[in-house]
C-alpha cells in the first residue's frame, strides 16, 4: 500500500474518520492497532505473525529486565531480544548472501549447499532495530518498560513508519501513548502539510529523476562520460527526494493521527564535510548506530586507533544493514574511510589549515555523489563499469542528457535555500526577514516540533495558501510520471 497511491488515501481517511468517531483514549489506540496490522497485512499477511511475535518476546524480555535485580540475569533476557531479532533478521536478510558466498567458496572443491526461497518481510530490517533499542534501553535503565502489551504492539506496528522508518525509539513514541489521539483541525492542517511536501518529493522529483538513472544504470556501458555523470546525478537527487519524502509523509500521518516521530533529514546535500552529512542524512539509523553499535564497540574511549576502527566498522555493518550485497559493504566501507580520515583532518590539519566552506562542500557532495554508484548499481561489475565511464576511461559512444535533470536541479537549489532560511531565521534577521515575506506570500506558517523539527504548515485557509496548493496537485498531475515507482528503502 504506497503512500501515493488512492487505495492508501482512501485507508488513511477511514482510519482518521475512526478515530474520531470512536470515544476514549484507550479504544482509539486499539482501532489504531488494528489498522496498522491491517496496514502490514495487506503487504503480505502471512508475516504479520512475525511481526506481532517478535513484539510478544522483547515485550516480556523487557519486563523480566526491569524485574530483575541480578545484572546476569538482565543480561539473559537482553540476550534473549538480540539473538531473537539477530537471528530473524538474519536468516531471512543475510541466509542466502552467506550460502552463495560460501559455495562460491567451496566450488573448488565440488561442494556447494543450495540456497532457500526466501521471500523478505516488508520493513523487517527497521523494525527490528526500532525492538532491539526497546530492550537495549530498558537494560540501561533509560526507559521504564511499558506496562500494557498492546500499547507496546500499538507502538511496534504504528503504521506510518513501519516500512521505511524513520527508526522510532520507546523513548520518543512510548510517553506519547498518554495522548488523546484523533484528528483535529490543527493536527490535519499539519500533517496534510508535511505530506504534501512529501508527496511533491517523491511524485514530481524521485520518480521524475527514476525516469534518468534507471536509463543509464541499466545498461552503463553504452553512454558517454557527461551521460553517465548526469545519471548519477539524478540517482543523487532521485535518493534523497525519495526516502526523506517517505519520511516527511510518515511523519505527515503521524501527526494528523496525534503523535510526533523524530525528524530524519536535515538538508543533508548541504553538508561541508562526511561528518555532517551523516549527522543530516537518515537521522535516526545514524544516532542508532552511534547509541547501539559505535559506543558499545568502544567508542572513542580506548584510543585514537580503536576510535578509528570502531567508526569503520560501525559504518561497514551500516552498509551491510543495507542490504545482503558485497556493493552495500564497499559502500559502508568507503563512508568509514571518509569519517575516519575526516577525524585525522579535524585532529591533525585543520588546527593550521582552514578549508572553505565551498570547497568542503564540492568535495563532500562529489564523495557523496561517487559513492552512491555502489549503493545503486546491479552488481559489482556495473559498479566498476560505471565508476571508469566516470572517469573517462571506458566511456560509451551514446549521448543523452535529460533537461528535466536541469529543471529539477535548479528547483531544489529553491528549495534548499527555502530550508536554510527556515534553518537559520532565529540566527540571522535577514533570513527571518525573509522568512516572513516568503510565509506571508504563500499564506503559511513556521512550526517549530520538538521531535519533528521546524518545518511549513498552512495553519488557516487563505486565498495564497489555496492557491499554492492547487497549483501544487496540478503540478504532480500534469507532470509526475503516470507509473508509479515503489520507494527506494522498502527493499532494506
């Protein structure tokens, strides 16, 4: 059920009518639950059995947690939540990626295994982090367990980001269940705001971008070199505008139903150097990461060295969280160098040598633009095929260059400097300026969301707000791309 298509529109409206229709607190969270398994099942509802065991077992393995006052038998029943999501996740993400590569292996010696028709459950591999973070949590004593299961499997299976995150933790969605949830005017007139934005992202960019890269990955080898380059271009901005417009619909829903989830891209196209970018890009696996992997490996605390290897193996299980593809692996491993060497500048350079602000910024993005070639390529030979097209060395004789890349390049120049003035407005009186006139003409305001971070709302009907919203659905009708494409994160 895509977020941009009428079926999930008509789903959203019911579930929304429900839950005002229906009195009380505690019913409205079970008509939630039901239709978020209801949400899940209509993926495939043979796996919504999977979903609803793994939250029975890290449910009880937090409560015998905090139950507990022996640290070994804590540690029992958090070992008991890993090794149980782990070992889900494993088998049905990494099984077969471990017997090819094992009977690649042992072809020499005339032994192989036969691999399994697996088929991989929709949002498995954030799901599972969004369980493992509950228990961790409650194991460290930084979050009461939750007291009902079925608030806890509300909150497990909470439709909006189940499939593609943004990765919630108990922390942030658990003291929300208190609420009283439903639609009301200003929840609609946010949440319909954000998923508007979102649905501009993916219709009119990502898929239009799709249209580009999915020519020129597909068959790398027969375009010339500015093709090629102008191909992962388009898969640069086709990634970006796809995943944080998921985020930003789901983040939408959420708050038209009555919760918040964490904000999960911050411009992150604007970053000077790796290191912000990846504390922009994809928020909330980038903090899991750092709070679930980083620090339990050592962190920053044995040393320069350790610190090092700490970060690239953090950023290496990163790619291969991914997906099971040796392409995931080179591409977590090229970011753990990137970060790496970015801490040796900061530590040994830059204290006598100060890169501009623009420069920085030229070599991230053409780090950030090079290194999606692995994230997106079919196959290790497409990723070298492409990477020497790149590089003018085995370029290809066809020349195509799309002009909607152009059109939609200078669009999200508009757009980022529309943020970073919304970014900036309580720094900076020019850009509050502004700010002000820009809201004023489109008949909108600024809200400024703990969780969700600030972001344009239409808080009242207006003739400007309307009119920019008319204009806006005409837009994606006369010129989205009539196929609908599945968004990039459901295959992870």
């Amino acid at each position: 059920m895509l977020f941009t298509s009428p079926r999930y529109i008509i789903f959203l409206a019911v579930t929304l009518v429900v839950l005002a229709l229906i009195p009380g607190r505690t019913p409205k969270k079970r008509a939630l639950a039901v239709a978020s398994c209801f949400f899940y099942a209509a993926w495939d509802w043979r796996y919504l059995g999977l979903l609803l065991a793994i939250s029975v077992i890290d449910y009880w393995a937090a409560s015998r947690i905090a139950a507990s006052e022996i640290r070994r038998v804590k540690q029992r029943w958090l070992l008991v939540s890993i090794v149980s999501n782990l070992g889900i996740l494993g088998y049905f993400k990494y099984c077969n990626f471990f017997l090819e590569n094992f009977n690649v292996a042992s072809s020499r010696f005339g032994f192989s295994v036969a691999t399994i028709n697996i088929l991989l459950p929709a949002g498995i591999s954030f799901y599972t982090f969004k369980t493992m973070s509950y228990t961790v949590d409650v194991f460290r004593g930084r979050l009461q367990p939750c007291r009902s299961w079925l608030d806890y499997a509300t909150f497990i299976t909470f439709f909006p980001e189940l499939i593609a995150g943004p990765i919630v933790r108990g922390s942030v969605f658990l003291p929300q269940m208190d609420r009283v949830i439903g639609p009301t005017a200003e929840r609609l007139a946010a949440g319909s705001s954000m998923f508007l934005q979102g649905l501009v992202k993916k219709l009119f960019i990502a898929d239009r971008m799709a249209l580009v890269s999915d020519t020129v990955f597909a068959t790398p080898g027969i375009f010339d070199t500015a093709t090629v380059w102008c191909g992962v271009a388009a898969y640069t901005i086709q990634i970006y505008c796809d995943f944080s417009g998921y985020s930003d619909m789901a983040i939408g829903t959420a708050r038209m139903i009555g919760y918040d989830l964490p904000e999960n891209f911050k411009m992150p196209y604007l970053s000077t150097n790796i290191t912000e970018f990846w504390r922009r890009w994809h928020m909330t696996l980038s903090a899991w990461l750092r709070d679930y992997l980083y620090i339990p490996l050592g962190g920053n605390r044995h040393g320069v060295l350790m610190t090092y290897r700490n970060l690239f193996l953090t950023m290496l299980l990163g790619g291969l969280w991914h997906g099971a593809n040796w392409n995931f692996v080179l591409w977590g491993g090229l970011h753990g160098c990137a970060l790496t060497w970015h801490k040796v500048w900061v530590k040994r350079a830059s204290p006598h040598i100060a890169l501009p602000a623009l420069l920085g910024w030229i070599f991230t993005m053409l780090f950030v633009m090079v290194t999606w070639v692995p994230f997106r390529a079919k196959s290790f030979r497409d990723t070298m095929s492409i990477l020497k097209s790149m590089a003018g060395f085995a370029p290809g004789r066809y020349n195509w260059i799309s002009v909607w890349l152009f059109y939609t390049i200078i669009l999200c120049v508009i757009a980022h400097f529309v943020g970073w003035l919304i970014e900036r407005r309580q720094h900076q009186n020019t850009a509050s300026v502004w700010t002000g006139w820009l809201c004023g003409l489109l008949g909108a305001g600024i809200e400024d969301a703990t969780i969700s971070g600030p972001y344009l709302v239409l808080r009242r009907v207006t003739v400007a707000g309307a009119f920019v919203v008319a204009m806006t659905l005409l837009m994606l009708y006369l010129f989205a791309p009539l196929m609908m494409n599945p968004f990039i994160y459901f295959q992870f």
